[in-house]
C-alpha cells in the first residue's frame, strides 16, 4: 500500500546535514557563532550558493535563522533546495537505519519522491 506524506523540515540532524551539503556540492557546515547582518546567532551554519550570509539552524529546536533581505541577499530558492537535500537525506538515513530499502527518483518539476520498502532489506545501493 503507498502512502504519501508531507514532511514540514527541521534541521536537527548533523549528518543529514553534512550528507545535503555533499547532494549539493556546498561547503560542510559547522556549528558554531555566526555573524548576520542583524546579529550572532549561534548553531549549525550551512552556505547556501550565492548567499552573503548562511543560514543557521538551532539543532535543538531545528528552527533556522537568516539574513537573505527578502532575497536580495540570497535566492529562497537556494534555501528550498537544501532543505529538500536536507529531508532527502535524513528519510533514507532513518529508513536505511530501521533496514529498510529506499530508492529514490527525481521528478520533472524538481522535487524529489522517495519509496520505502517497508520490511525490505536496505541493500545500501540506492542513494
């Protein structure tokens, strides 16, 4: 039977994380104190591409922080994409750690559907 969900993202996973930024070719984050325009803010800074400041995630509450000047200073777009590499990444990460196979495909429109074989075997060849 196949269920579709919609999954609203928060980032608290360091390994999601470090596994989105590998999907999209972007420098590891870090966790630590990050000046913004309006502040220091203090979490997990991920560099999205052709921001002038990263966003930061509490890992606690996995709400994020950023500086992009209703886009001026950085594309939503490019916000979007890690948090969809970011979501990618921690649902095969979990499923494959419950022994689950995932596999995955891109879709025309960009976004990304996910197939769990529930009670299937993870043979850690799909990504």
């Amino acid at each position: 039977m196949s269920h579709v969900v919609t999954i609203e993202t928060q980032v608290r996973d360091v390994v999601a994380a470090k596994a989105g930024c590998r999907r999209l070719r972007l420098p590891q984050p870090f966790v630590g104190d990050v000046k913004l325009f309006s502040g220091t803010v203090h979490g997990l800074a991920v560099s999205l591409k052709d921001w002038r400041y990263p966003a930061v995630f509490d890992l606690k509450t996995g709400q994020g922080r950023f500086d992009n000047y209703n886009g001026k200073w950085g594309s939503p777009q490019r916000l979007d994409e890690f948090l969809q590499a970011y979501a990618v990444e921690k649902a095969t990460l979990e499923a494959r750690r419950s022994g689950h196979a995932v596999q995955e495909q891109t879709l025309e429109d960009g976004s990304i559907r996910l197939t769990i074989g529930v009670g299937t075997a993870s043979e850690g060849g799909a990504t």
